[in-house]
C-alpha cells in the first residue's frame, strides 16, 4: 500500500470534518506507535475519529478489510423438498475432473437432485460470479473445486452470507486466508477428495521399486518433482513421495520444477530442467497429477531420452493409460488410479446428507486408490478417452 498522505499542518475547526481518505483510515491501526494514535496530534486526531464515524453512520464500515477477518456464520437450511445442488470445477475439460462431473450426475439422478455443473476453466473471477449467479438462482449447496486458492475467503463468505452450504472437492480452500498451507485447521473448508499423503507415500514407493528394477544409481540420476505450488493437496503429494523415495533409495537428487499443472506447461518448464543437466543419464519424474508426468515424460523423450532411461509414475492414470494402448515403449512405468467418478459422487452424497439429514460435514473425506501399469490398467477399471 502506498504511504498515506500528509496530514495538513493547520488544524481543522473542532466542528469541521475533513475528507480523509479511505486508504488512510484503513491503514492507520493503533498498534502502529506506542501513543495508540499513529502519530497524530490531538486535532487531527479528532478528523479522523469524526471521519471514521461518518463512514460508520453510512454504513461503509465494511470497505476497510485487513483480508484476515473469520467469516461470519451463517447457516444452511435443512431442505425439505427437492435439493439443488451446484457443483463448479476447474479445469472441467480435464479428464479427471469429466470423470467427477460424470460420478457426480449418476448420484444426483439416484437422490433425486437438481444438479449443475459450470466448468471454470482456470478463472479466478468466474469462480465469485458462478458462486454469486447460483445463489441468485437458489441452489442449496455449492461444491467447488477453486481454480486459484486465493478466492477461498471470498467463496466462503459468500456462500456463507447467502446461507448455501458449502464443500470443496479436491483442493483445499481456507475462510480466513489465500494460503490453505498458513491455514488454521478449524478455518478450512470441508473437503472431498484424496488423501496427498497416502496417494504420495504410493507413488513414492512404486518409484523406488522401478528404480531399482531399471539399474539406475543414485549417482547418474535426478528426480523431477513437478507441481503447481500454491495448491496445498499437491505438496501433501510429492512431499510424500519424496519422503518414500528418498526413505528406499538414499542419496538421489531431486529438482523442484514448478508448473501450472497442465501437460504443455509441465513439458515446457522440464525440458528446460533437462537442457540446463545435460550429464544426467536417468530420470525419474513424479508430480501432483497425470498431467505434470506426461509433460516430463515428453520433454525427455523430445530431448532424445530413452523410454528405459526414464521412470515416471503419474498420479490419476488417466493420461498414463494413453502410452500403454499399444506395444511402444514408454517412460511412463506406472501410475496411481485416482477415480474422479468416485470423487464427484462421494462429494454429492455428502452434501445430500447435509443438506436433507442435517449431518455435519466430515473435514475430509477420501476415496479410494489404485496403482496400475501397463500389464493391469484395464482390469482396474481406468477409462481411457
């Protein structure tokens, strides 16, 4: 913020109210100086109290916020009749996220639901108006996947002011703050998804043990972690497969490679990790999804890599299964089946019971995963498009 402008020297007459900026009372707290008055004198004092009131009489008390308020309370109704329900997702043309728009229409048709799904892309300011436009139209829940963590606040409050019931699916959001990762426990949303910790620990390990299979040594070998980083549930996954692998297979390097989550992205910021390590023989990459894997898996290829030089382990087996529809070699060894569908119908149920029954939401909710490779990804179930 700016530096507040200077208070004029001559003082206003006691009855006189001068226009104080906004910005200025917003950002004058009484812990700034030890006098409890950041620094001015008596009368000026006085102008500012008397501008403060003003505003508080106008009802304009609200424009000043610090972004760290708690979000007021409010509550939703149980619902007698029929429920609607609305379910807003990033990315909805992902794979993963088609397959929880999917899991999430057969529950709503089993309970009887009003359901709708918006995809919104990777929009931060779609996400407000979709959540203000389905409480214009009367939804009782809103479930929500955030494009960017940092709407959380605004998200719960508003949904909160309107007295929607509120789930996120997926990834985290916290009511009180950008960054679910400085977030107080009791401050985030309920949530449905995965556990990052368990799906980390798995890819850790089937990391380690292809690593081992393939006759890599720690000494000619990196591992990329790719992930986008201000998304919490993503950390959670390769903090933990790093702590599984490095726990197997000691002394391996890793390299921390940030992305947007999306294959092009992924495969655009690792080939540039590669050109900059040009003595390294193998690579073993992870990530937060399928979508970071595939890129890293390409990128290496592209640099004139060996499929047998490369362990990757994606997370979601969606993409993964595309490189084991035929016999061409490929880096990609495995990966963990994470089922959007379970993930969409679980959130639905969960807000049904919420919103019918009056059952409190549970803070996390998991559903179950699988690792799959070439040999068992079709008996496991994974739906490759």
């Amino acid at each position: 913020m700016s530096e507040p402008p200077e208070v004029p020297a001559a003082p206003a007459e006691n009855n006189a109210v001068l226009p104080v900026p906004l910005a200025f009372i917003c950002s004058h707290e009484p812990s700034a100086h030890p006098s409890g008055a950041a620094m001015l004198s008596t009368p000026h004092r006085r102008t500012v109290a008397a501008s403060i009131g003003l505003l508080l009489t106008l009802g304009l008390s609200t424009a000043c916020s610090s972004g760290k308020e708690e979000v007021k309370e409010g509550t939703a109704a149980k619902v007698d009749g029929k429920i609607s329900i609305t379910y807003l997702q990033k990315q909805g043309d992902q794979e993963y996220f088609v397959g929880e728009a999917a899991g999430a229409k057969e529950k709503a048709d089993e309970l009887g639901i009003d359901l709708k799904v918006v995809n919104l892309g990777n929009d931060a300011n779609k996400t407000v108006s979709e959540v203000q436009s389905a409480i214009a139209q009367k939804t009782n829940g809103v479930i929500i996947v955030v494009p960017d963590p940092a709407v959380g606040p605004q998200v719960a409050q508003t949904t909160m002011d309107g007295k929607v019931a509120l789930l996120t699916s997926d990834d985290q959001i916290c009511t009180t703050g950008p960054d679910p990762t400085k977030c107080d426990a009791k401050d985030l949303v309920p949530r449905i998804g995965f556990s990052g910790e368990q799906m980390g620990t798995e890819v850790g390990k089937r990391a380690a043990a292809e690593f081992e299979k393939s006759g890599f040594s720690a000494a000619d070998t990196r591992v990329i972690s790719a992930w986008k980083q201000d998304v919490t549930v993503c950390g959670d996954r390769v903090n933990a497969a790093k702590k599984t692998f490095d726990a197997a297979v000691p002394g391996v390097k890793t390299i921390d490679v940030p992305t947007d989550n999306t294959p092009t992205g992924a495969q655009d910021k690792i080939a540039a990790t590669v050109t900059a390590n040009p003595g390294v023989k193998n690579w073993v990459v992870w990530g937060c999804n399928d979508e970071n894997v595939m890129g890293g898996v390409t990128a290496l290829q592209n640099a004139g890599i060996k499929p047998a030089n490369v362990v990757g382990v994606g997370l979601g087996a969606y993409l993964a299964c595309k490189e084991w529809q035929t016999d061409k070699p490929s880096g990609m060894k495995a990966a963990l089946f994470i089922n959007g569908k379970d993930v969409g119908a679980l959130a639905v149920q969960t807000m049904y019971d919420k919103l019918k029954n009056g059952k409190d939401f549970p803070a996390e909710a998991f559903a179950p995963t699988t690792m799959v490779d070439r040999a068992n990804w079709k008996s496991s179930g994974v739906t490759c498009n």
